[in-house]
C-alpha cells in the first residue's frame, strides 16, 4: 500500500487526539506506529495509553524543559532547539527505516513555527520516506509548502474553549 500524507492543523484543541486516534486504527490492522513529538515533554494521558501499546505503537519524545518557549531563557531554547534537532533526525530515519508503517510528526508544526526545525527539512523528509510509510503530521499554522504536498489536510477550529472562562486544562481531557 502507497503511503500517504496526513496533516491535522488549526487552532482548536484535538490536533493530537486526531493523530492518536489514526494511529490506534493502523495499530489495530497490524501496523507499527510510531509517534515522535514535538515539544511535548510532561506527562500526558496518551503517552501513558501508548506506552501499553508497546510494541505495536511506541511514542519518542526527547527531554525537555518543561516549560513553553514563551518561559524559557535563550541557554534553555538552544537545549530545547538541540533536543527537538535530535528528534528530528530520529524521525527521518524511522521513516526510511522500514521499521514503521505510521510515523506520527505530533508538533512539529510549532517546532518549525518556533524555528528549531527547518520547514525544507520537513519537506525533505516528506519527499525522502519510503513509500509505504503513512506519515501524520500535528500543529497550528501548517506552513504552505508541507499543506502542497499533503494528501489529507484536516483544519480543527476552535470555536469556543474552556480556557476562556479560565479553566485550566485538566488531567484526562487536555494532557
């Protein structure tokens, strides 16, 4: 089966459980899934789901600071930029590897917005797969060049949110 391009962007909450949600469908028909994320680095309840998954649908994440990039020095953004370099270069090998039939870029999006990933490197990635390798891409403001060379191009819009009201995220429902 030829694989195809995946991208889940906008500015509504689900980008992620989208992902997740494909990822366990593939699992559940046989495919190794893989889910490296992005700036992602604090405990989160689908990290924990995956992890029972294992050895059908892993998750990769790098050590992070733990903080948003808005709170974070200029020492700790170059840490956090070296650590999302190195999760990259791990995905651009798994796509190639013939381990997975899924790869699952989950943020990358804001790591490209945040300039810690190059957007050509995205784009090598993309054209440089294997065939066979669906790939899944997640984060608000998907750049045009990786929308171009999507197959699927889903928007999530938010319309109304707790966070509004001043609801902090809650354990279970946003991580």
């Amino acid at each position: 089966m030829r694989g195809l391009v995946h991208i889940y962007t906008g500015n509504g909450k689900g980008k992620t459980s989208a992902a997740v949600g494909l990822g366990i469908r593939a699992c559940g028909r046989g495919f190794k899934v893989l889910m490296v994320q992005f700036l992602k680095g604090t405990e989160t309840g689908e990290a924990t789901t995956i992890e029972k998954l294992s050895p059908w649908f892993t998750i990769h994440r790098g050590k992070s600071t733990g903080k948003f990039i808005w709170q974070m020095s200029n020492e700790e953004r170059e840490f956090e930029k070296n650590v999302q370099n190195e999760l990259f270069e791990y995905a651009r090998e798994a796509v190639s590897s013939g381990e997975w039939q899924m790869v699952i870029l989950d943020e990358i999006m804001a790591a490209i917005r945040n300039e810690m990933v190059k957007v050509e490197d995205v784009v090598e990635l993309i054209k440089g797969r294997r065939n066979d390798v669906e790939l899944v891409l997640t984060g608000r403001n998907a750049p045009e060049e990786l929308v171009e060379l999507a197959d699927y191009v889903s928007e999530i819009k938010e319309v109304k949110h707790p966070m509004k009201k001043g609801i902090a995220a809650r354990k279970g429902i946003e991580f």
